[in-house]
C-alpha cells in the first residue's frame, strides 16, 4: 500500500518501515517519562493522601472512597471527548502525535498541582485535591494513554513489527519506569521522605519535571504510517456510526470485556499493593519488602519481554493468554497459603509474574488485530472511539481499585501514622484492616483469572 510523505516533515523517522532509532527512541526510552509519572501517581497518590494528608477520616471515611470512584467515572468520559478528537484531527503529524505533544507539557503541570495543597481551610485543601486530582487524571493523563496507545495500531500493518513495538511500549513501562517506581522509590526514596509533606512535594516535582523532555522525544520519533496511506486521512465516518457499529461488533466488545475484568484485578491489587508490604509482610517504610517483592517478583517479566515476540510467532496469542490467565490465578493462590513469609510470596510472585506476560507485553497487540479485522469487516476504521474506551476502562478500573480500597481502610479502622520526634511511627493495624489488605492484594487477580479464561476461550480473532 502506497504510504504519503506529508508526516515526515514533523517527525524524524523518514523510513516507511519501523527502523531501529523509532524503536530505541519512540517506544522505548521516550514513553518511560510519562509512564514513570503515570505510576507513581498511581502507586503513591493514595498514600500521600491516607497517610500524609490523613483524609481518611474525612466526611466519616466517605470522601477518600467516593471521590476517586466519583472522579475516575467523571474521566473516564473525558476520555470520549478526546477520543472524539483524535479522529476529527487530521494534521500533517498525523492525529495522535498532535496529542503526545500536548501532553508533553500538561503531564508535568497538573503533575506538580496535585502536591501544591495550599494551607487553607479544609474545604478549600478538598477542593484543590479534587480538581487537581481530574486535571491529572481526567484531563493530561488521558489525553497522553489515548495518544500513546494509538500510536501501535497507527504505526504500521505489519503484525510482526506491530508486536516488536507492543512488547517495547510495553517494556518502557513495565521494566523501565516499573522499575524506577516499583523498586527504587519505595527503597530509597520512602524510607527518606516519611510523611514529611514537603519532601513529597519534591519527589513529585522531579517525577513530573522528567516527563517533558522524553515525551518530547516519544512525539519525534514516532509516525503514523497507517494514518498516511493515502486516502486514511480524508475519510471521515460520524462518530455515532463508529459507536454502532463497535457495540456491536463481539469482538470489539469481547476484546473490551477482557481489558475491564484485566483492569479491574490489577488495579484493586496494585493500590493495595504498598498497604500489603507496610503492615503483612514486612514493616512500614522498610524499603526492602517492596523491593523484594517488585524484583524477584518481575524477573520473569525481564526474560519474557524478549522471549514473548518471538513465541507469538509459534503459538496464537489466544492460547498464551489462556495460560497466562490460569498461571496469575494459581500464582496469587500461593501466596494466600502464607501471605506473611517472605519465601512462598516470592515464589507465588514469580508464578503470577509468568502469568502476566502475555497481557503486560502483547495486549495491545491483539487490540490492533481487533481493530484491522474491524477495519476488514465495516471498511472504516474507530481507533479514536475504541481507545477512548480503553482509556476510560484504565481510568474507571483505577478509581474504583483506590475507592474499593479507601472504603475497606475507613470502614475496618485504619491507623495512619506518626511523625514523633521526627521519626515516622506507624500503628498496628486492627485484624480486619489487615484482612481488607490480604483481601485487594491476591483475591481480586485469582477471581480474575478464573473469568478470563472464559473469555479468553472465545477470542478467536487471530
């Protein structure tokens, strides 16, 4: 297919095929900014707010678990909005690279605003927490995962290729900016800071402040060949037919149904995740049990983002996916038989970390196969409409894992912690607190995994 030259002009890949600088700079190294930001938000936002602020007393414990579920809902149709945007946007960048430079300044700013609560009154502190939290999330935050994930589909029809840049996208966020946010902060950087609301107003600063110069670099190594073909750009189906006919599609909403229950387990494990390490495995602020935990844990991750590529060349995705999804659910099984020594969770951790490799690294992949067959199907394409699903999927599922968790904490009696003397001291956390934790942090993935595997069965789009 004869490809258009207009977008070279405003990227640095000039090659009509996927080059290696593209893979280095555009799918590698320059998602890690945002990425790494995204994570730290996500992974920390509620600790600062539990535990720094103490809100969780707030309104009776109501208003840090309604909130973010309230918050996250509201976002999530932000992100229609900005799907609607993408495809009504048709500029020589291409129209999702458009997005990754916006993105590129509105990431650190409103990353920044969410740690600048001034000292007011506690309806106004509440205030700025909630707007701040929406321009993040709902605003800069979708606007970036919209264009970032688009940017796979868009960049070639070549499946192999196509796969090389999921498991790359993928490995930016996951080995690279997973690690700096998985392992290095809670070891260096937690046990430092404490609860002391200044110094994570610092972290913040230079998290948020990392992300433009490499978001910048994302914008100029990457291209939108799929959206270059000639004739890609001036076809323009209303969005109310994409709509139609996505919904019902059953690919389209099978392909949907997966990502949600896929979400919806990682998320609720994933917020509970530094609760678990504080208070059932190790000690609060220890730095290492989280540590352990994100390293041994994700060692499998490291081998399997480079073996995954090419066994999808052997074995359907389907079938990877099937086994992926029984692996993450016996995995987290494990780690229920002993849920406080260090050994069986590692080695639960390592079976779940298996489990999860498909779906870490190659999802996206299958997502693209769902919008050619799509494209093959309708004769148009609804990239624009299909991701803003995904990313209101990303961001409801993650409402609800900190408001499903914030709810548990306030109605079982968390007990935030101390500064005394300059130290941080941290309480013994009532039975029930505890069982909320073990609760979010393994049961939530076994119940998923078993519902995937249905689903899984059916999606024979390959």
């Amino acid at each position: 297919m004869r490809i258009s030259l207009c977008g070279r002009k405003y990227s640095k890949i000039k090659s009509p095929d996927v080059t290696a600088k593209e893979k280095l700079l555009g799918y590698l190294f320059g998602p890690m900014g945002a990425l790494l930001l995204n994570a730290v938000m996500n992974s920390y936002i509620n600790v600062y707010y539990t535990d720094v602020l103490k809100l969780t007393g707030v309104a009776g414990g109501v208003f840090l678990a309604v909130f973010p579920l309230i918050s996250r809902i509201l976002d999530a149709g932000a992100n229609v909005l900005v799907g609607f945007a993408v495809d009504h946007t048709g500029t020589r960048q291409g129209k999702a690279r458009p997005y990754l430079l916006l993105s590129a300044v509105l990431m650190p700013v409103t990353g920044i605003l969410m740690f600048l609560i001034p000292n007011a009154a506690l309806e106004i502190r509440l205030l700025w927490i909630v707007a701040s939290y929406n321009l993040f999330f709902g605003v800069a935050s979708s606007i970036y995962t919209m264009s970032h994930n688009m940017m796979i589909p868009l960049s070639t029809r070549d499946l192999k290729q196509r796969a090389e840049l999921s498991a790359l996208s993928s490995m930016s966020g996951n080995a690279l900016a997973g690690t700096l946010s998985g392992v290095l902060i809670p070891l260096l950087v937690l046990p430092a800071i404490g609860i002391d609301r200044e110094s994570w107003t610092v972290m913040a600063c230079v998290v948020s402040i990392l992300a433009l110069p490499l978001t910048l670099l994302e914008y100029y190594y990457t291209r939108e060949r799929v959206t270059e073909e000639d004739g890609e750009s001036r076809k323009k189906f209303p969005y109310r037919k994409q709509i139609k006919a996505c919904m019902r599609e059953p690919y389209m909403v099978l392909i949907l149904a997966i990502y949600i229950l896929t979400q919806a387990a990682t998320q609720v494990r994933n917020t509970s995740l530094l609760y678990y390490c504080n208070y059932i495995l190790g000690t609060y602020n220890d730095g290492i049990t989280p540590a352990i935990l994100q390293v041994l844990g994700g060692l499998p991750m490291g081998i399997g983002m480079f073996a995954i590529v090419p066994l999808t060349r052997k074995v359907k995705k389907r079938t990877l996916f099937l086994i992926g999804s029984a692996t993450t659910a016996v995995g987290n099984a494990i780690c229920l038989l002993a849920p406080d020594v260090m050994g069986v969770v590692i080695a639960g951790q390592l079976i779940r970390s298996i489990g999860g490799i498909p779906s870490t690294f190659i999802f996206m992949a299958l997502f693209a196969d769902v919008l050619d067959y799509f494209e093959a199907k309708h004769g148009f394409r609804c990239d624009g409409f299909a991701m803003s699903l995904y990313g209101m999927i990303t961001t409801a599922m993650a409402g609800l894992g900190s408001g499903l968790l914030n709810l548990i904490l306030s109605g079982t009696g968390y007990i935030a912690p101390v500064m005394e003397g300059g130290v941080t001291v941290a309480a013994e956390q009532p039975a029930a607190v505890v069982n909320g934790i073990l609760g979010c942090f393994n049961s939530a993935e076994i119940i998923g995994g078993a519902l995937l595997i249905i689903l899984y069965y059916f999606c024979k789009v390959e």
